[in-house]
C-alpha cells in the first residue's frame, strides 16, 4: 500500500481515509459497517481513556458493567427513547445455530431456538441501568448513585465513515441518580466541564458549550448540553453530550427513594458519554498531508529516537547513546521508541513517523554524538533543530509541551476565525458554501424554522453557546424576534 | 437485605450466591444469564486487568479491537470451531424496529429490516479476527503479529452462575500469528506461564499447568494448554487456557505469508484468554463465612482506616491523625479508604469491610493515639493486634505482603492435600464423594474411556500435568496400559 495520502485540498473526505487506514489507527471489517481498531489508534484510545476514566473518579464516580442485552420490553418503557433509537438497533431472536441439513458444513439459525422475548443489543444503557437502579435505590442515603461503564454500543447507521459513524463504537456512558432537580443539573453541567476540559487540555481541540435545541436533543432528555469542535474543513462535529434527564427514566421504571421527610419521590437523572469518534475529531483538528499530528500529552509514542549508522565502527557509540537518552526519558515518564531496525532507510522511517504523528522525532549519528548534539524535529511544525545532548531530556519536555500548546492555540485561531455573523439567509448559504465553519445568527427558537433552515442549507443548530450574549433580533428565515445568536453549522 | 451470609457448611452454592451480591461484586439482572458487574467487582476486574495488560505487554502484545457480530459465512469457517459454538450462539437477524400497529406504545421487530446474513454475536473472536489478518499479513516480516482485545463475548449458557458461566462476560483473548510451527507452540506456553503467574502471584491461587484431552479441548485447537485451580469444596475451576491452533484458521481463512525461502506457507496460530471468571474463582479459593478475602494485590481497598468517636473534644485530633496516616500511606501507593461516616455503628462497618473483603481494618480513637498506637485487624486470619503508631505504614505494607503470603500459603497447603492418587473405579468415587480434589490416576488416553468415567462420576480429566512424571499403570477403568497418572476432578 503506498504510503501517500491524499491531499486535504484535493478531497478531504479521501484525505480522511486514507490517513485512518495508512497511518494504522484502523482498517474496514467484513461486518457492514463495523471497523476494527488497530493497535495504533486502539493505544491512543487508552491514553484517552486512561484521562478521562481518573477524571471521572476524581469527580467521584464508579465504574459498574451492565448487560450488553435490553429485552424490548425494557427497550420500550420510556417511549421518547425507544423511538429515537428503534431505527437503528440490532436485534437478537435467536440463541442458536445448527448444521444445514441441505448444505454440508453450513449452518442456520435453529427455528426451535427462536427467543420469547427479543434482546436489543444497547445503543446506549438508559433502559437496563434504570431498570438495575430500581433495586439499587430505596432512600436518600443511596443518593447521589454516580456510576460510569466503559463500553461497546451498536447504532445501526445507514452511511458509516470509519471512527465518526460506525455501527459499533467503544464508549463510556455515566447514568447517575440524583435526590433533586438542581443536583441533577449540576451534575450534567459538570462532567460537561469535565469534557471540556479534556478536549482542550488532552486533545488540545477548542471547544463551544451549549446547550442544543429540541431538535437535536438526546431522545429522552430533558436537555442535552454539549461541546462541539471545528474540523479543519470548516465542518463542526459533536465531541461529547451531557443530558439531564429530568425524571422520564425514574417514571418509566418507576425509581423512587424516600426523602428525609419520610415522602417517596422520583429520582432526578443525568447521562452522559464520550466514544471513539473522538479520536475521528482529534484526527480532522490536527492533522496535515503528511499525516496525523498528535497531541503530546496522548500521543501513543511521543519521541521515536532513530539511530543513523554510517558504518559499524560507531554502531556501538550510537547504541549505547540511544539507550542512555531512553533510559533517562523512560525515567521522567516520556512515551519513548528506539527504531534500529536495519532494514528500512532513515527516509522512510522519517515519513512513517509523520504518518503515525509521533510529535518529536530524534535523528543520532556519530558526527552528532562528536559535537555532543543531537538533530531533532517536531511534528507539528516540522521545524528541525540541533539541540545539545546535555539535558536533551528536560529540552524534549519543554518541546513536548510547546507541541501541545501550538496545536491548541493553532486550532483555537483556526476555529475563532470561523466564527462569522450572518444576518440574512443568503448571508447564512454564502459563509457555508465560501470559508464554512460556525454562523452565529438570530433565529425565532421554533423546531419549524430549524428544520426548514436546515433543508435549505444541510446547516443545523449546533448549539445555543453557555452564557451566550443576550441580542435583541430578528429571525434570518421567518424575521420574527430572536433574543440570541445561536450557532450553525454543517456538521459531522 | 440481612448481610449474614449462609454458612459454606450449610449450602456452599448458596454461600456463593450470597457473597456475591451481598458483597456488591454483583447482582442479577432483567437479561437471561447475564450479570451487571456492580463498583466493588468491576475495581476488582480493572485491577485484575491492568496487571494482566502490563503482563502482556511486557511480553510484547499490543491490544487492538475487532467487531462484535461475525458473518454467519465467516463463523461457519473453520468446522470444528464453528461446530463447537453453534448451539450457544446468540443471532442478530434484524436491524430495526418499528411501532406495533396493534399495541400502541409498543415495538416489534420490523419485517422489512431482516439482514441479508445473520450476524453471530462473537462467542469468541478466532473467525472475525483471522478473516483481518489475511489482509494484514504477506510476508514473514508481518510476524510474529501478537495482539490482544479486551472485550465482552456472548455464549448462550442454558445453566448460568454468577461471574462462573453467564452469557455474557469479559474477557481478554490474545490472537497471534507465527511464521513457525515451533515458536507458535513456544507462544502458547509462554502464555499460560503468564497466567500462571497472574494467578500464583497475584491472585494467590495456586493453579496447576496442564494439558487438556481431546475432549476437553478448545474447538478448533491442536492443543489446549490449561491452569487448574482447586475451590475449597474440592471443585477444580478452569482459570485459564491457551491454544495452539496449528494451521487450522490460517486455511479455514486462506492466510499465508511469504517465507524467507519466497515460498508461500500457511500462518501458525494461538489464542489464550482469561475472563471475569477469575473473579468467581478468586472468591471461592479464600472467602469465608463473614465474607470476601481479597488478596492485598487485588484488592480495590487495601486498608479501610475507622476512627472511633467518643465526644466532641477529641474528634479534631483524630481526624487529623487519620488524615496524617493516610497521606503517608496514599504516597506509598496503598489504596486506603477512610470511612468517617458518621450515621453507623463502628462494628456495622468492621461486618462490612469485613463481608467486602478489605485486607487490613485500622480503627482509631482517642486513648489509642495517647498510647501512640492503632488497633490493626487482618482479615485474612481475623486477628487484631496493636501496632506503634510511628512508622504504621511501613508494619502496613509488611502486613499486606504478610497477608498475600499467607492465603496463597492457606490455599497451596489446602490443594496439595487435595490431590489424591486413586488405583481403582471404587477409591476414585470413594474420593470424589469424600474429601473430593484432584485425583490422579491411570487412564487408557481414550476419549471413550473419558466420557465413560464422566458418567460415572460427573468427573472429567481436569488436565494432563506438564512435565508429569512417567510411570507405567494400568487404566481405572478398563485395565489397559497407561504411562502416566492424570488428574481428575468434579470442575465448576
């Protein structure tokens, strides 16, 4: 397979594939729409995972694992989920195979083993975690109920692009139960913050909180809030939601405690999660025609040291170098990898560390050791520099953290200028179709209007930003008033 | 929900059940055979895999992830495999619902949304993963490829046990592909010795490495490679296998690679995997009557620290003792909790720690800090003792090594007094029905001769011990020659 992409310029759609499946972050499946991670892009998702699974705990939630399977009769029971979802759920009917008495060495499915009741596999857990939390939950004093469970969830979706929209994705999912309304909401606003901040922070990808409209909202929710990011083509794509619930699922399966006042009430819900497709925003936010650009503080490898050899005289200088420099980097917690593979020229090894976004690479010959330097080039700039080999270790974190903050502030600048103002519906389709990114415009808060504007321009609401400025104005599709911009765009 | 425990004497089942779900590792749920993982067992899992995952990595695995539902035409692949999972295989045979036009509020399965192929939910992930590599390997250079997944597989169990067989459980299955018959074989041995450590050294559950029979075999397998570990109701329990698969799913899925010679040779196979089994093991190969023991090495809380109140005057001075102690002890890497709740009786807490298994209970009041000392009981052997309150964490760390130690001890002497030699069908069954354990006898090597004891007995041949001594004997049950004694035992 060669090794060269497409460019962003040419088809950023292609540009996007084929930086998935070259750089080995992951490969098309025989299962229709169903991807497998490859080791690469499975190793940043633990990285990612790692973070947030610490930061969910030091917001004081547990992680539990409940059934894969929902009988459709618990599926059903809060109806405004149920059908959000039924569309698109894989469903079990059967617990068996047996040989095919008419095709030696085949099987079908055995008739006889045809299941009372149908199991939807999970597109999310809200049905079996109320269903558990009703025995869970009797009085106050099991309140708040703060679970999380890392997970796979299958959606059926009929156009699928590897990591954004896959039919199973890995995620995590928090379901928490909560005495009041306030608290509920609290909650839901915090672990939104907790998202935030790990976009910005880990994935140094800029991201709006807000609220969405009904339209977009969570099937179930009271409120979704969320955080939404910029891709690089000016495409807006949805990184994370959090949702109060209010008490739809308390009520569906009847979940009450009872209060300090001795009196039963409904418990107060939110859900939240966050999944692979993350790691499709992190590609899109940062990436260039070379290949990935990875935050440092994720990046599965953060330095790759290659040996240059010119010679077997100064083989063993080098090595033992190399091995010193790793050796101290492994001692301060840097991610560190030796290629001394003989087989493969520096160049192409160069390339290939590109491809895979390793965010600093070290080049070390013997004319390098002799002038006690070392030739080192980061990833997001591609800027090469000679650093000395006395304290190349605290030189690389400083470089590292440099990265990390470049390509924030790179995105930042990037996703800020893609914030224009329109105040007419030829204004909206001009900035869609010409630089595209976010459009901050009035609009008469009305399902109607939204649905209408998106038919018309394929831009929906991505979100009413938190704290959004107040403005007295008037609708760019019908022209009645409109306290606030919200913010359009087209989305992934 | 009474925390006493049915005694081990009384129902050991029962005990087992109990302990389970009144410990909070478990509970059931609303899906036929499938369990939820509750906070304290899922701690438990995470720290059962994080160890496992740095074990496999150290050996140099890398983890990646593969779809969840195989083709039907792609499990059918490899015969023996296929044919060994087909009567436990859960079907997804439609990808939607729809509203019920007879029962409003109500779904069914939508008629017109039947998959073309039905979709096998994985029950293990040979077929899905081998049909990959095929894409993945050409050459020797692409070997060894050495991957593992972490994920939840589905075997439709008719009978199911909490944690010990449900439909659904965790696991982690390693996959590799090998350019040599011989370092297929090394990489399967080399896999079990890891479990085998896992188990010894962390798990403090003695296991013994062996070989299965052919009808104990993986289905698909050459050779399956196994851990046994005995329960203290004289059960053996499977704790972990390893396969050597041959060529078996390299020709079921045509993959082949160019050798060094450029002629094309089928891939070798392995494939190893432990679950949330081990977790049912752990609990029944140390708990007792008034709960869980945990192995310091496993345990999510190793030491649980309860100050004891009497009056206001002191509470500040206690409360800053704890609060010193479990700083010191948090910089050391030891999992302390404090429980300063101040709405239950302090022996309430010492039964619950107590029933959840947590190594070492400190309780501290007033008079103890005056006598510059801490009440410290150890839960393994229950007994309390009064230690120095200068340099406690270094005692504590000394302890919970000290209690590791002594329940792999309490179980290694258990099981070597659980292996029996028997010479005839009569002291077979006399055992089995008595003391129960292993018992090592002579056998024919015939699958026949196997299945027949089976039904005699309800004992199968747990494993063939490696590196067994050889010794000349004639067959329990048929009187034909047998070179070697092989272990038989009632198993969970």
């Amino acid at each position: 397979m060669s090794k060269t992409l497409t460019t962003r310029n040419e088809d950023y759609a292609q540009w996007y594939n084929d930086l998935i499946l070259k750089s080995g972050l992951a490969d098309y499946s025989a299962v229709r729409g169903c991807m497998v991670i490859k080791p690469h892009g499975y190793a940043l998702w633990e990285n990612m995972r790692d973070v947030l699974d610490k930061m969910f705990k030091d917001t004081g939630h547990q992680n539990a694992y409940f059934p894969l399977f929902v009988p459709k009769s618990l599926f059903e029971a809060e109806e405004k989920n149920a059908e959000g979802f039924a569309k698109e759920c894989a469903v079990v009917t059967h617990y068996r195979l047996k040989t095919d008495p008419n095709n030696k060495g085949k099987l079908i499915v055995d008739p006889e083993a045809k299941l009372e009741e149908e199991l939807v596999v999970r597109p999310t857990s809200e049905a079996i975690i109320w269903n558990t939390y009703k025995g869970w939950i009797q009085s106050y004093r099991d309140l708040p109920l703060l679970i999380n469970q890392w997970a796979n969830v299958v959606r059926w979706e009929m156009r699928t692009r590897l990591f954004l929209r896959t039919a199973e994705f890995l995620w995590q999912e928090g379901h928490t139960a909560h005495a009041t309304k306030e608290e509920a909401i609290i909650e839901t606003k915090k672990m939104l913050d907790v998202y935030a901040t790990f976009a910005e922070e880990y994935m140094a990808m800029p991201v709006i909180k807000g609220v969405k409209t009904a339209n977009e909202r969570f099937a179930g929710a009271e409120d979704t809030y969320c955080i939404e990011a910029l891709m690089q083509d000016g495409k807006a794509l949805q990184a994370g939601t959090s949702h109060f619930l209010g008490q739809n699922f308390a009520k569906a399966f009847d979940v009450k405690f009872m209060d300090k006042a001795n009196k039963q009430e409904y418990v107060w819900a939110t859900s939240w999660g966050v999944s692979t497709r993350l790691i499709g925003a992190l590609v899109m936010a940062h990436s260039d025609d070379s290949g990935l650009i990875l935050p440092p503080k994720l990046a599965p490898i953060q330095v790759v040291i290659i040996p240059i050899y010119k010679g077997d005289d100064t083989r063993s200088l080098i090595n033992d170098k190399c091995a010193n420099i790793i050796q101290q980097m492994q001692a301060k917690g840097i991610r560190v990898k030796l290629d001394a593979d003989d087989s493969t020229r520096s160049g192409w090894k160069f390339a290939e560390y590109e491809l895979k976004g390793v965010p600093v690479r070290i080049a070390l010959g013997a004319r390098d050791i002799e002038n006690n330097k070392a030739e080192v080039a980061r990833r997001d700039t591609k800027e090469k520099t000679s650093l000395p080999l006395d304290n190349l270790c605290e030189q690389i974190i400083d470089l590292l953290a440099d990265i990390q903050t470049n390509i924030y502030n790179r995105a930042l600048q990037f996703r800020d200028e893609h914030i224009t103002p329109a105040n007419t519906m030829d204004e909206l389709i001009a900035i869609l179709d010409g630089k595209a990114g976010f459009v901050s415009a009035h609009w008469d808060g009305t399902s109607e209007t939204e649905e209408k504007i998106k038919e018309l321009t394929k831009a929906t609401i991505r979100c009413i930003p938190i704290n959004n400025v107040e403005e007295a104005g008037t609708c760019i599709l019908t022209g009645k008033p409109s306290i606030q911009r919200v913010l359009f765009a087209r989305a992934y």
